[in-house]
C-alpha cells in the first residue's frame, strides 16, 4: 500500500512538470513501467485547474496591456492667440516741384572761322543757369548775365541747364555748326596797294621769320594750322608776332609764350602756359579784328597800337612774303 501512494505522488509530480513546461505529452506512471499517454484532453485541463496557484506560473505574468497608454501623457500647453499686426499709415505723395523755365535766343546757330556766338539766355526766379560743352578742347563759352557767348573751333552742341531747389530741373541742347572760309590776304584789302599779296607758302624755307633759338622758333605750324581754323590771313599773324617779339627775341615771347605783346585789364603781361596757347590768342584776336570788318594792317593798327609806327613796321615784314 505505501509503494502504491508513492507512485501516484510521483505520477501527480510529473503531470505537473509537464503541464509547467508547456509539453503536449503526458506520461502515465504505473508500477509495470513508463510508456507514453495519449492526450488526456479536457479532464487534464480540470485537472489542472484544480492545482494550486503557485503551480500556475504562465499565468502569474503581466500582460502587456498593463503597460501605461500613450494617451496618458500630459497634453501639450496651448500656444497663446497672436496679437493683431498693426497696419502702417500711408506715406504721403509729395507735391512736384515745377519745372524751372529756360528761355534760349535760338537752338541752331553758326560760326564762321569760329566767330563769336552771342545767345540770349534767361531762366525762372531763383533757378540757376549752368553750361556744358560737347568738346571742351575746342568750344568754349563766356556766361554774362542774360547772354551766352560761344567760341568754338569745330561743330558741337552746347547744353544750358536751369535747376534750384525750388524747381525740376531743364536742359536745352544748342546745335553749333562750324563754317570754315578762306581768308583774302590782307594785301588783297590795301587801299593804296602798298601792302605785297605774299608768295611764299608754308612750305617755303621760313626759317628767316622763325628763328633758330628764339621764341619763335618750331611755332610756324601753329600759326598756320590756327589761321586756317579762325579763317584768317596766316602771314598777317606772323608778320605781327614777329613785329612785336623782335622776331622772337623778346621777354614777353620766350618767357611768357605772348606773341601779340597782349595784356590783361591791369596792364600786365598776358602769360599762356604753352606756344600753342600763346599762338592761338594771338590769331583768335586778329580774329575779332576782322569780325570788326577790320582786315587790313592799317585798319587793325588803328585799334591794336595807335601811332609810333606800329602800321608801318608791320606793313614791312608783311610785304617781305612777296618775293
């Protein structure tokens, strides 16, 4: 009887080893041996059941739906309403200022050999008249009050502008043309015929009138090139500048570049800062004779230096061209 008990405590041990082991199999125990059990079915599951619940550990694990949800977490802080933006006030157009008004004497003008130009010019109350020059090299201007004088040495354009701080500013474009004409000798103008149409050319050996060393010496070109663009004699010019720098030799010629003994309003002695320069003021004077209706030696002489021989002298290189 207690072998008996033994074994069915034993059978009991190992059904619930298997039934803790997750096995499918279920060995019966007998006195006569081992041998394996088919399925015990549902009456196993009782049986199982019925075992203490210490025995029962799969079933003493947590599930996982004991894990916190998502949703328990805090819910994020609203975010605050967001102030109106306040709309900027409208700039206000200013008013345009008027267009300043520029009144000009004429648009398209001429020079003859560069003759002086005078234009009337007047501008608005207050506005201020300034002037520009296509070629500054070669058109110059003077502004007076009320007058535009303009000298060119070849065709261009001359812009006025009128502008102030009260006013749009205007420009007006002044078309000039340069009209070049070929001067009669001054001999050709002689009442008395004492005055030799010259017969040397530039070309000529001149050297005796533009003397090695002196003033005058390497000017011949730019009193020929300069007479050519004023329009007039070039052998008058030469025979003044040679009369009044002692072919050259003078203080005035070779320190200053004065070829014509030209002063300033105070008396003084014009200085050029070249030949070139000295030159053309010069020619541009004889220039001005002529725009007098003044062409000959002695008609100039009547203005240029009145009296002490100065006709004469002049009148004496002059016809030493002729030859």
């Amino acid at each position: 009887m207690e072998t008996s008990r033994v074994t069915k405590i034993l059978v009991t041990i190992v059904i619930v080893l298997c039934i803790a082991l997750g096995s499918g199999v279920v060995y019966a125990i007998s006195i006569g041996g081992f041998k394996p059990a088919a399925d015990p079915g549902p009456s196993a599951s009782a049986s199982a059941s019925a075992l203490p619940s210490a025995f029962a550990t799969a079933s003493a694990e947590p599930s996982a739906s004991a894990e916190p949800s998502a949703s328990a977490e805090p819910s994020a802080t609203p975010s605050a309403t967001p102030k109106p933006t306040a709309t900027p006030s409208p700039t206000p157009t200013p008013t345009p200022l008027p267009t300043a008004v520029l009144t000009l004497g004429g648009t398209d003008v001429s020079s003859i050999n560069g003759a002086e130009i005078a234009v009337t010019v007047s501008a608005s109350d207050g506005a201020t008249i300034t002037v520009t020059t296509s070629d500054a090299d070669n058109i110059s201007y003077w502004l007076d009050p009320g007058t535009l004088y303009i000298y060119p040495k070849t065709s261009g354009t001359v812009t006025v502008t009128a502008s102030g701080s009260a006013y749009q500013s205007v420009s007006t474009t002044i078309n000039v043309t340069y009209v070049v004409q070929t001067a009669a000798p001054a001999a050709a103008d002689s009442s008395d015929g004492s005055v030799l149409t010259p017969t040397l050319t530039r070309n000529s050996d001149l050297s005796f009138w533009f003397r090695s060393g002196t003033g005058m010496d390497g000017t011949k070109d730019y009193f020929f090139d300069y007479a050519a663009s004023y329009g007039v004699d070039p052998w008058l010019c030469i025979a003044i500048a040679d009369h009044e720098t002692g072919y050259g030799t003078s203080t005035a010629c070779n320190d200053l570049n004065n070829f014509g003994g030209l002063m300033d309003s105070s008396g003084s002695l014009k200085s050029y800062d070249s030949k070139a320069q000295g030159v053309e003021a010069l020619v541009w004077l004889i220039k001005w004779y002529y725009n007098q209706g003044r062409t000959t030696i002695e008609s100039i002489g009547e203005w240029y230096c009145p009296g002490q021989g100065w006709v004469n002298r002049v009148t004496t290189i002059y016809n030493s061209f002729h030859q």
